[in-house]
C-alpha cells in the first residue's frame, strides 16, 4: 500500500510553517534556521551536513523516517524556490546540486518547464494539477513506495483538505513567529480523522503526529 | 514576591482558548468540554466533582498548582459569565453558588456593580481597569500571595504585551477547532523573554510552561 506521508514538518508554537518576508537569501522569511535546528542537532542532521555526531534521542529518531519507503516527492513551488523563481530560467530549486531527496519530485507550479536531473538521484518535474492529479502523477512514479508530501504549510493544506494525507509528523518548536504562514488553518475536527499522539523532546520541540484511521 | 501566574490554560492544537458561538449552555461555544476534560480527568478533577478516582500522573500534577500560594484571581468578563450576563442584574457568575476560586476575585468589565459574596471564601468584584491597575488592585487584595490571571484568551494576552506575566501554564489539546478566539496572536518573540518547556502526558495533552527570566 502505497501511503502519503508528512514527514518533519516544523511549525512555530503558534503555528506558522513559515515566517513573513521569504527571499531568496531567507527562504523561510524572518523565522530564518530557528524552526529547524531541532534537526540540525541530530545525527542524522550532522550527517547531511557532513559532520559527525549529533544527538540520538527521539528527534534523531523521527528525522530517520524522511527518506526510507520513499519513492516520489511533491513539493510546492514555494519549497522548490523563492518568491520569483518562476522569471529565472536557469534556477534549479534551493536544495543545491545534490538535493536531499534521491527521488523523482514534482513541483506544483503553474509556471511549469522542463524537467532538470540532479545529481544523486533527483529529477525535478514540474506540474499543473490538483492534489488528486499530483498524486497520481507521483504516485505511478514512486512505483509501489510511498509519496512524500514535503510541504510548504499551503500545500499540505490543500492535499488534507482533500483528504489525500495518510500520516503527518509535526514538529512543534517553541517560538512565536507572530506572522507568516500558518499550517492549521481550515483543519476543524481533523481528530476525528486522524489518531493523534505528542511526543515532548528534550531538545524542547514536540512530535505530534497524525494517523489516519485504518491505515 | 508575588507574581502573576497563568494556570491550567487549555488550548487547542490549532491555538483557541475558547470555541465559536459562547452562549450560556455553551460557554466554551462548539468547543464544548473538549478543551478541558483533561482537567476533569484527573484525580484532582474528580475531587472538584466530588467522586474518587481519577489520574495520578502528570496532568493531575499539574492541575495541583490551581489553588496553592494564590491570594487572588483576575478574570475576564468572557469566563464570569455568556456575552450579555451584563443585562442581567441577577447573575452571580458561571461557576457556580461556591466557585473554585476561594479568593477575591476580579472581573474586568465596562459595566461594573456591586462586589457579590459567594459560598466558600470567593468574592466577585467589578472593575474597570487597565491590565496594570487591575494588577495592582488585586495584589493588594492577595496580600502578598500570587496573583492568578484565570484568563480567557483576550485577557492572557493583553496581560502579556504589558508585560506583567511572570509565569504560564498552557495545555495544548490535540484538537483542531479551526475557530474561536486565538491565544497566540501578537506574540511574536515571546520566547525572548520566557523558558518555555514542554512536557506530553499519556492523556495526549501536552502541558507548555513559560517562566520569565528572573523569576
């Protein structure tokens, strides 16, 4: 069975998945690094950066979810770039010339364009369609894994509102970013959906994942 | 030192201290009890509802830091009583002949009356007053003991932007409401000036503690 997951999704203790004012230098507005640097600290964080060490405790733990089963991602154009991308033909997503998704991606664009190969494994397709469609699109791609839904806030929105998420893992952080984005906008009586469960860090962020009923 | 403590302050996932709709059979709207059958379900909850039993663990832990050391409330109109309690020359209050409190109490409103007594040690008294006079009056009333700020959300915050709370103890229930009235708004940064620690119970609750540096 082939699901549509969540996975790491960082908010704000008010709620915004990202801050107001994103460019090209601060992709997540005036929130900056500060709603991801629970994972940064982790193991697996270090290893992306190529460092050593790192914690291994809970927030090590989910971070190891994002990549294992995964077959496709989908992405909104606003994690794909900055506000404006879309007038650069030459820009090849924020994520540099190895993204950390080893995986074909479609971006949810409605300036779409040819794909672009990565190195290690991402192929960026960008696409024109709702939520079902994109799901099709990806999930035929992701050839019997999993599809990643990799966020912004709008986006994940949008595919619940459909009723297309089958697990999401959010991570609480404690700060106010008092604007920008908010993630729960729209979700009224989401618990009766989905089995809901908070996991509190000693890095202080909480873990509060979503699992559909019957999945 | 007398501080201002904001106890056992229910929320939803998605940031409401109240529901949509309050009404007089309804005073948290279509939130209903939701927000706070946590509370009722621990042993200290029981105890308030006169039946033994009832959960021993964090959240009744919690719960236990009601009473203990406070010498007054300040609450807001919105908790006293339904919108319009104003009209009613008669009314004494949403909580009953011997309310919870067994303090003075003080209810911020434009239409003040006569201090009422009630069973138990409460004393309802009417002003109308900035968050710092209100502040003042009450911790004289406390006698050197700390002052509880019982909320709602309306008066949470403006008690936080003047500055004047030193300590916060929000329950985060994970249910998307997806309406009412917002705890968080124009909190931007508030982690500046507080620890924030936050801790999941078994019950699915998870309780977030501000304290402000110093105190």
């Amino acid at each position: 069975m082939s699901l549509v997951r969540v996975p790491n999704f960082s908010i704000s203790l008010d709620g915004f998945g990202t801050g107001d004012g994103q460019t090209r230098d601060e992709p997540f507005g005036h929130a900056g690094e500060r709603l991801h640097e629970w994972m940064f600290d982790t193991r697996w964080g270090h290893a992306m950066q190529g460092r050593p060490g790192g914690s291994r405790g809970v927030d090590d733990a989910f971070t190891r979810q994002h990549d294992p089963g995964i077959g496709a991602e989908i992405m909104g154009a606003g994690k794909f770039g900055h506000p404006g991308w879309e007038d650069d033909p030459d820009w090849k997503g924020a994520w540099g010339p190895n993204p950390p998704f080893h995986t074909p991606v479609f971006v949810l664009t409605h300036h779409t364009r040819s794909s672009i190969e990565m190195e290690g494994g991402t192929t960026y397709h960008f696409i024109d369609a709702s939520p079902a469609e994109a799901l099709e699109t990806a999930r035929e791609a992701a050839n019997g894994k999993d599809v990643r839904l990799g966020g912004g806030p709008t986006v994940i929105r949008d595919f619940v509102a459909a009723g297309l998420v089958d697990h999401m893992h959010i991570v609480v952080v404690p700060i106010l970013l008092g604007r920008g984005v908010r993630l729960w906008d729209g979700m009224e009586g989401l618990e009766n959906d989905y089995a809901i469960e908070a996991t509190s860090s000693p890095s202080g962020v909480t873990h509060v994942t979503f699992t559909r009923g019957g999945v």
